[in-house]
C-alpha cells in the first residue's frame, strides 16, 4: 500500500490532462528470483478522464525493471493495506527497480521510488517501508 502522497501536482489541473497513464503490460512473465509484493483491488486502466472529474481517491502502482515495464496493480484506494498483489519478475542481470504510483484523473503520476536491485541478492524477502519521491510512503515486500 500508499500513504501520504502528493494531492497537488505541480503543473497539472484538470483543464490540461485528458488521458490515461497507460495500458495494462502485454508482457507480464511468471518469472522466480524475486517477489514484488504489491496490489490493489480495482478495475481497467482504460479509459478517458473527464476534464471536470474530482480528484480521485484510487492509485496504481506501474512496476519497471531497467525501464522496462513489467507489472501494473489494479485500481485501489490510498491506504497503507490496500495492496496484495504479488509478482514474479525475472532480473537477469537487471540492476534497478522502478515503482511509479499514480493517480486515478487528471494527477497521474505522483510518486515514485527506485530500489537498487544489488541491495536484494540474498533472495529473501524483505518488508520495507520506503519514502516515496517527492512525498509519501511505499509498503512492499521485496
């Protein structure tokens, strides 16, 4: 799950955005080494927003290896226990992860967090709470 991230972004109103993020990953392999804990409930990412839409409350995590995307969660409402959603990613020589949150309007992204892939060879798992840039909190299990 999220808390804590930024509701006001710097340079984007409702007047100025009118589409989504970004689909859902064509290629999303079942790959072992390592564990993303990550999820939410929710539904597609598809769709428009309205340039009147309230801000809403639901964000999604975009997951990238290398800048690569290679997992999205669902839709979810801001809360540290909104995600359960797990993902097996192949990281053959990969060295970086990317977690991107953004917001379900005219927000998109929010935040965003990379985590050295070095700092986990020991392949166990580990349950961190990591400070989101600019603003907010990210709990994972890597």
């Amino acid at each position: 799950g999220c808390q804590d991230l930024l509701e006001n972004v710097p340079g984007r109103s409702r007047m100025t955005s009118s589409s989504p993020i970004c689909g859902s990953p064509s290629d999303l392999r079942s790959l072992s080494r390592t564990r993303v804990g990550l999820g939410i409930h929710g539904r597609s990412v598809t769709g428009k927003y309205l340039r009147n839409e309230e801000p809403s409350n639901e964000v999604l995590a975009v997951l990238k290896v290398d800048n690569k995307v290679v997992g999205q969660t669902n839709w979810g409402p801001v809360n540290n226990q909104a995600w359960d959603q797990s993902f097996a990613i192949e990281l053959d020589r990969s060295r970086e992860l990317e977690v991107a949150i953004y917001w379900r309007d005219w927000r998109e992204l929010c935040a965003v967090k990379f985590l050295r892939l070095d700092d986990f060879l020991d392949n166990k798992r580990h349950g961190m709470c990591l400070s989101l840039e600019p603003q907010g909190m990210l709990f994972a299990e890597v």
